[in-house]
C-alpha cells in the first residue's frame, strides 16, 4: 500500500502551479497590467487578475502577496523600459552636471515617446492619478530608482527638492502632452518640447 499524497492546505497553490515557473509568474504580471490598465487601481482585485492569468488566485498570493504588492510588481515591469538599462542611468546620472537637465528630459520624453512603454505607463500613470496607494507606490518605484541617484550628485541645499521639482516637471509634460493630449504640446514636435523644458529642468538641479 503506498502512502497518500500530503494534503494541500487551504488556498495554498498546487505542487504543479508552483512548479510553472517564470512562464506563469510572467502571465499573471501580464494579465495584472492589463486589468489595472482597464478597471485601475480600485476596481481590479486579486481574482480578477487570476481569472485572467487562467490560474488560481492562490498563486497569484503565492507569487506576489496582496493586490498592492502585485501593483508594485506590474508597476516595476512597466517602468522597466522607462528606467532603462543600469548603463543608461548610469550615462544620465553620472555625466557632467552641466547637461544632466536636457539628458533627463530627452530620455524621460523619449519613453513616452515610444508606443511599447507609452502603453504600461499611461495604466500606471492613470492608476496613480486615482488612487492614495497606487501613487504611493509609483512615487516609491522613481525615487529609488532615479531621483535619489540625482539627488546624490548635486553639490547644493535641498538636493532631494531639487531633483522631485525636476521630476514634477517632467511629469507634468507627460500628463498633459500624452495622457491628457493639450494641444499644441501634444503635437508639436519632440526637439522644440525637450528646447523648452530641459533648460528648467536644468535649472531646477543646478541653480543658485
């Protein structure tokens, strides 16, 4: 007689959905961005996102935790191709402080300017408009991934204030030129837009 099988906890995902591996855990990230994207923030839950996935919802737990920890997993895969390769930043960051506004501002445009991260980033964006927590979490995900980077370089008072008004201005372009579409910004061409706002930008770091 063989020994039977151990029993599965409640709401604990299966020996197999486990073992799908990368593959699965991929597909629900997917399915996450694509339901926050139509339903934002407020409106998706954790089911939802499974039945879209086609798994349980005890993996999606199993993978990621609570719905806001499966936001700031979508939300770093989204911004993934906005904050770029750790070369890229590392070009923006640590070049001469004297261009670093027109660096910032024309890499930072130039990924909304693309369809493939315009797409994740108007659902997160859009997200974070909407919602306390999901702003949270994309304020958290900038910061540690560029503004402190800046900040650290910058030999003035209030480095932090300096690098966030740099970063309010830049979102502030993208809202208006790409989320909310105000014309003329939204269709004027991407070189007189980054002549107009990288010198503020500019200013914002590095001025007296």
């Amino acid at each position: 007689m063989t020994d039977a099988a151990p029993r599965r906890g409640r709401g604990r995902p299966t020996r197999t959905q486990t073992e799908a591996g990368p593959a699965t855990r991929d597909r629900i990230l997917e399915a996450a961005r694509e339901e926050f994207s139509e339903r934002g923030y407020e409106k998706t839950s954790v089911r939802g996102i499974a039945k879209s996935a086609g798994v349980d919802s005890a993996l999606v737990h199993h993978y990621f935790g609570t719905k806001e920890q499966v936001f700031e997993a979508a939300v770093e895969g989204a911004m993934a191709p906005a904050i770029g390769a750790p070369d890229t930043i590392d070009t923006i960051v640590e070049g001469p402080l004297g261009g670093v506004g027109e660096r910032l501002t024309r890499f930072f445009l130039g990924v909304w300017e693309n369809p493939t991260s315009r797409t994740p980033l108007l659902a997160i964006v859009r997200s974070a408009v909407n919602n306390d927590t999901a702003a949270a979490v994309f304020r958290r995900l900038v910061a540690a991934q560029l503004l402190r980077r800046i900040a650290a370089r910058l030999d003035a008072p209030d480095a932090e204030l300096r690098a966030e008004l740099a970063a309010a201005q830049l979102v502030g372009v993208a809202m208006l030129r790409y989320v909310i579409k105000v014309e003329p910004l939204a269709s004027v061409d991407l070189e007189r837009v980054v002549a107009g706002v990288a010198p503020v930008v500019q200013g914002h770091l590095t001025n007296p």
